[in-house]
C-alpha cells in the first residue's frame, strides 16, 4: 500500500489529511503509517514463510514504543543494539527470547541486563566479548547463547558509512578468525553455542550481496553445524533496501528470498531476520512548516522549521528524500530545502526542483520512517518533533512534541 497519498491535491496520511495533522500537533512532525509498518513486516514473513523464519525488527530504525508494540502484535522479535533498546522493546511488550542482541561494545552492565531477561541470544563481534559474556553468566548462573557476526567481506554496494560487511569495517570477525573464535568460546563456561549471524549492510537494493555472503560462510557454517550440537540458527541480519526516489527500485522481499533461499535450504537451521529500513523506512515522513523563502540571483532557500537535528540523513549520508508540498503545487523553484540550524550542513534538500510554495506552506521530506526520529538530537537546544500514528481514519499522539524544560532536564549547575 502507499501510506501517503493525495486526494484531491491534498496530500493524506491513511485516511487523515496530513493538513489537519499539523494543525493539530505542530510542525515538525512525524507522520507513520501503522497500515504500512503491517503490511511491510507481513511482506517478509511471507517472502520467506518456507523457512518460518523469526523476523527481529531492528529497533534502531525508530525505536518508538508504538512502532515496537505494532509489531509486536504481529509476533516479530527484535534485533537491539543498547541497553536501552532492550529497556524500549521490553516496555512495549516483547518477547525476550526473541530478541537478539548485537552491537561492538556491549559493557558488562548491559550484557548481565541482557542475561538476567533471558534474551534470545547474542551475537558477538569479538572474542574478548565472548570472554565478558561468559564471566557475567558465570556471575549470575545464567547461561549466555552466542552467534559470532562473522564479516564475509563482501561489498553490498551502498553507502560507506553504513556498509558493515567489508573487511575494513568494525563490524563482526574475519572469515579467517571465526573457527578459532568458537573454539575458543566452546571452551569458556557459561556460554552456549547457538549459531552464527551476518549483517553486510543497509540500504541494499540488490540481491546479489547477500547470496555471496551467504555462499562465502556455507561450508563454514555446515561444519560449525555439525561440531556445535547446539548450533541451530543462522541469523542473516537486515539490509534490504527501499526506495528513496521515485524512479529508485526498492529490493523486492520475493527477489530477496529468491536468492537466499536455496543457501538457506543447504544450511536447514533456523532463520533468524533483522529487518528494519525495510519495515519502517516508507511508513513514515517528516512534516514541516515553510518560514521562509529566501531568494538571491544565485539560487532559492526554502527554510523550513525542520533542520538536521530532526533527520540527519541528508547532511549525514548524501542521502535523498522525496520532498513534497502537502497542498500539491504544479509549479516547481530551483533550490535548497534548508532548516534553521546553524551549519551550512543544515539541509533536507540540495539543489533541486522543489515545489514552489510560499511563507506558512506545509511541506513533507517522503521515506522518512527509518533512522529519522531515532537519530534526531537537541542540537541547538532545538526541542524533537512530536510523533503521530495513523491507523485508517484515526490518528494517535504517540510521542509529544520535547518543551524547552525537557531540553534541561537532567542539567545541574555546580
Ligand atoms: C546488526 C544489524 N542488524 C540489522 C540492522 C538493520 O538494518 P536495515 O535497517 O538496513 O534493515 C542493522 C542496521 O544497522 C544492524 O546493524
């Protein structure tokens, strides 16, 4: 389904008119679809039913309570990063034995909170991190199941700074090492052998990426498989990619399946799936208030009351989002769609055909459901949108707008 849609010029979130929405809660505001998040979680489940795979959305993508608990409704598990994202998915509902817990720097507080709420396994990027898991479930009598990220070094052809496959990356152990890896956790009491995973990326809009990773670990796999009675799960992390621009193809969960399958059928374990662009990526977008137009000979600047505090994607990755006026327009300015903040980083939109709207017009950066909100800040001391859910024809404050008193909160003065 297409969560956002005009009628009539005006554009609609579901059934809500996106108008009403701002009048109501303010702008900057986050819109998402709960329909969209549905139907896209469903997509996977499906594309893939033949594994019955667990489907761990990954909270990092937008970490709100109601985007957790939706899926939770629909039986996903969930792939965490932090303390606090174990904190978030718990709070919202979700089962602790499907979740599975990555991250490079996991500290022993985090991993003995993990522990104790009997997650569903680890997976771990390092063999001293598979050393502190075992001393905390020693600690605490409670058993720590691992799967070592392994780093196939395949190249997923997408952005540098959010390829984690490649060997010049932080993320997981070289091929080379990961045999030796679990020897040498095998040998640490406390610790549970429970498979193996692989994330290469995110925003990947081939299939190709991930058949090599996969093709890279099988044999590995199959032997760690038949050493490691425990060694039921591959985990083969999120990535698939959607579509920024209007003539960009997102990666089709069915083309998906199609080339992970067969590999998947050879290993026969448990699947375990990450997904988290892909689920919440289009469900969302960023609604924002027209302050100014400001134009020189050299080019228009529409400054909008939404900057890179409240989506970092472009100034952060290059990265393009469909902007749109809500009051469709046909008439189009050359420009930059720019926020209030002080960098000249500051931009949703660089250089481009941008509606040509006026002072107090209501425009929207598209796609904006994923690594938006979750990666918004203060900067500036500029309070973070409010957030709004849109079931059919109904439409829910799911986080409210940050005041200036909430800006301090926590500040003391020696
Ligand atoms: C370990 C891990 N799993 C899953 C994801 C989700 O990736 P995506 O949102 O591209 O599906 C990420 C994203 O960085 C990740 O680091």
């Amino acid at each position: 389904m297409q969560a956002f849609v005009y009628e009539s010029g005006r554009l609609f979130a579901e059934g809500v008119a996106v108008e009403d929405l701002a009048r109501r809660y303010g702008t900057p505001l986050y819109v998402y679809s709960r329909n969209h998040l549905r139907e896209r979680y469903r997509a996977i489940v499906s594309a893939m039913a033949e594994m019955k795979p667990l489907v761990c959305y990954s909270v990092k993508a937008n970490s709100n309570a109601a985007v957790i608990k939706t899926l939770v409704d629909e039986g996903s598990g969930f792939d965490i990063v932090s303390g606090g994202e174990l904190f978030r998915a718990l709070r919202a509902g979700a089962d602790a034995n499907k979740i599975v817990y990555a991250g490079v720097g996991k500290t022993r507080d985090e991993i003995e909170y993990a522990l104790r709420e009997r997650i569903g396994f680890f997976t771990v990027e390092s063999e001293s991190e598979a050393a502190r898991i075992s001393e905390c479930a020693r600690h605490l009598g409670i058993p720590g199941r691992i799967a070592f990220r392994v780093n196939p070094d395949v190249d997923p052809q997408t952005h540098k700074y959010i390829s984690t496959g490649k060997k010049e990356n932080k993320f997981g152990l070289d091929l080379e090492r990961v045999v030796k890896a679990y020897e040498m956790a095998a040998a640490l009491p406390g610790l549970e052998i429970a498979g193996l995973h692989l994330h290469i990326g995110s925003q990947i809009l081939s299939a190709d990426p991930f058949g090599q990773a996969l093709r890279k670990i099988k044999e590995m796999c199959l032997a760690l498989k038949a050493k490691y009675p425990t060694f039921r799960t591959i985990d083969i992390g999120g990535g698939l990619g959607i579509d920024y621009k209007a003539d960009q193809q997102a990666l089709d969960p069915a083309v998906y399946a199609a080339a992970v399958m067969p590999l998947l059928r050879e290993l026969d374990l448990k699947v375990v799936m990450e997904p988290g662009r892909s689920i919440v990526g289009n469900a969302g977008i960023l609604v924002c208030r027209v302050q100014v137009v400001k134009a020189s000979h050299f080019k228009t600047f529409i400054v909008v009351d939404a900057g890179m505090n409240d989506l970092i994607r472009p100034s952060l990755y290059q990265a393009h989002h469909e902007i749109k006026a809500v009051t469709e327009t046909s008439k189009t300015v050359m420009g930059d769609l720019v926020g209030p903040i002080c960098e000249s980083g500051d931009f949703l939109a660089q250089d481009r055909e941008l509606p040509d709207v006026k002072e107090g017009d209501l425009m929207a950066a598209f796609s904006a459901g994923a690594y938006g909100f979750a990666m918004s800040s203060n900067y500036n001391s500029r309070p973070r949108a409010a957030e709004v859910m849109v079931d059919g024809n109904d439409a829910y404050l799911i986080r409210r707008r940050e005041t200036w008193e909430d800006i301090v909160r926590g500040e003391s003065i020696p």
